[in-house]
C-alpha cells in the first residue's frame, strides 16, 4: 500500500536520475527520510509496473549472485531523458 505519493515520486526521480548506479535501500531510505522496507516495497512496485528492473551481478554461482548488489534499470529510456 502506498502511504505517500510524494515519497513515491521522489524515490522514482531518485531512481530514474541514477541508472545504473547499485543501489543500497538504506542509503535511499536516508535520502528520502522513510523507511528501507518502504523503499524496497516502492521499488517492488515500480518492478510490477514495468517501470523499473533490478538486476544482480552476473556470475556463475547462485550463492554469490544473491550476495551481489542490485543496480536499477528503467524499461524505458524516455522517462530517464524526461527526468
């Protein structure tokens, strides 16, 4: 459930100005003062929505993959040049 559209749309334009880039929940947490669940729980959303895609690091085994840091990626190029 999305408590604040404004949260929402901050973290978006946070996520969308910085492609690419890993990305710690905490430290978007911090920026945006809410909580790294929340964070987690908007970005799960943005991922529904096929704005957003989360990627690991590649490498051959499992376990170290999931220990790897995610970086963000948006479906679609023309919101990154909007932002």
């Amino acid at each position: 459930m999305i408590r604040s559209t404004q949260d929402l749309i901050s973290l978006l334009y946070i996520c969308l100005s910085q492609v690419g880039i890993t990305i710690s929940y905490q430290r978007l947490a911090g920026s945006i003062n809410i909580s790294a669940d929340t964070v987690k729980e908007y970005i799960g959303y943005a991922e529904d929505e096929y704005l957003l895609n989360t990627i690991r690091s590649f490498d051959f085994s499992a376990r170290k993959q999931q220990s790897h840091v995610k970086k963000i990626y948006c479906a679609d190029t023309g919101l990154i040049n909007s932002v």
